[in-house]
C-alpha cells in the first residue's frame, strides 16, 4: 500500500483500478437526463450515493477503452461511463502499487 502523495481533488475518471478515494463533491453542469423528472447527471449521481465524504473504490475499468469504469460505493457496485465519472471529484486516500 501506497499512501496519497496529493491532497487534491480530480475526477474518478482518471482513477486506475484498486484506488479508493473520499468524494470531494459533484460538478452539476452537465447534461439534463431525457426522463420525466428532467434530472441532470450530477444529480442522479447524488442520488446513487455519491456524496462528500463517501469512500468509493474503482474495482475495474473494461477495456479495450476502460469504459465503462466498475466503482463501489456503500457497499454496491455501479458501472459508471468516463463521462459520468468525470463529474465526481475525489480526494486520493489509496493507490495501488
């Protein structure tokens, strides 16, 4: 195990695989989703639990492009597009060897 050499945030997209990271906050100025309650995706990110002070853990990115990115977050796992995971921005806590 490898302590975090820098205490600023970047988004969960740059992430490798076996990171864990404490989410920093949501940008919300992406997109609004095509659904009836006309959410965003920063928005539907919150809902999916992905809040300031959370741990998540990148568990696999799928090649050949590492998209989408696996990440666990309270204890599910979601499959998030880069794009998505551009969105929360994390602090290091664990990078792997």
């Amino acid at each position: 195990m490898r302590a975090a050499a820098s205490m600023l945030p970047v988004p969960l997209s740059a992430l490798p695989r076996g990171t864990r990271a404490v989410v920093s906050g949501v940008l919300d100025d992406t997109p609004v989703i095509d659904d009836a309650l006309r959410s965003t995706v920063g928005q539907r990110l919150i809902e999916l639990g992905f809040v300031s002070g959370v741990e998540v853990e990148v568990i696999e990115a799928m090649w050949p492009l590492g998209d989408p990115l696996a990440v666990r977050v309270r204890g599910s796992t979601f499959a998030l597009r880069r794009r998505e995971a551009s969105a929360i921005l994390v602090t290091l806590t664990h990078v792997p060897s």
